[in-house]
C-alpha cells in the first residue's frame, strides 16, 4: 500500500509554473499545467542538473532553465534527440489537496 504526503493545495501552485517541495533526498518540483494537471519531478535536470522548477512550464513539458532541454511532465524523460530522466514522483489530488508518493521521495536519494 502507497504512503503519501500532503506537500500542499493545488491553488498554491501558480498555473503554468511550479513549486518546490524539500524532501531527504533531494528537491521536488511540482509543476501545475494550463489545463490543470499537476506532475511532480525531481528538481534537477538530467544534463547538467539545473532547477527544473525555475524553468518554462508549456503543455506537460517544462524547459530546463540552463541550456533549454525540454523535460516530460508526464514522464520525466528528455525530448527530442535529448537522452535522460529526472525523476517522475507519483502524484495524487485529493480535493485541493496535492499528495506525493512517500517511497519515490526516497528513490533519490544522492
């Protein structure tokens, strides 16, 4: 059985921008779409590890900030001729509430 954690209400994240959640073992950046989907990353880019939270929000993508990669909120993999993952963190919404997967916040650990 999955344990989640409540990090926060949907409405505090901004539509089409993120916001970051600490955890053990590294960052978490929740991202909001325009249509209202919400997607949880880990907060480093596959390339060169930069804030995937700081970066553009467009349709279930983000782009990375520091050289333009384009992420899959969806997924977490790079797209285009791009190789590498950032982390994708189960997410659930239970009313306004956004709940994230207690043992994915584990997996990355440094």
């Amino acid at each position: 059985m999955t344990e989640w954690i409540d990090v926060g209400l949907v409405t505090d994240i901004p539509v089409q921008g993120s916001r970051v959640v600490a955890a053990p073992a590294g960052d978490i950046a929740v991202f909001r779409t325009a249509d209202g989907s919400v997607f949880a990353l880990r907060d480093r880019c596959p390339h060169k590890g930069g804030p995937l939270s700081e970066g553009m929000v467009h349709g279930h993508a983000v782009t990375c900030p520091l050289h333009n990669w384009v992420i899959s909120l969806e997924t977490g993999q790079a797209q285009g001729a791009d190789h590498g993952c950032a982390g994708k963190i189960p997410v659930r919404i239970e009313g306004e509430r956004v709940l994230l997967a207690a043992s994915a916040l584990q997996r990355y650990a440094a």
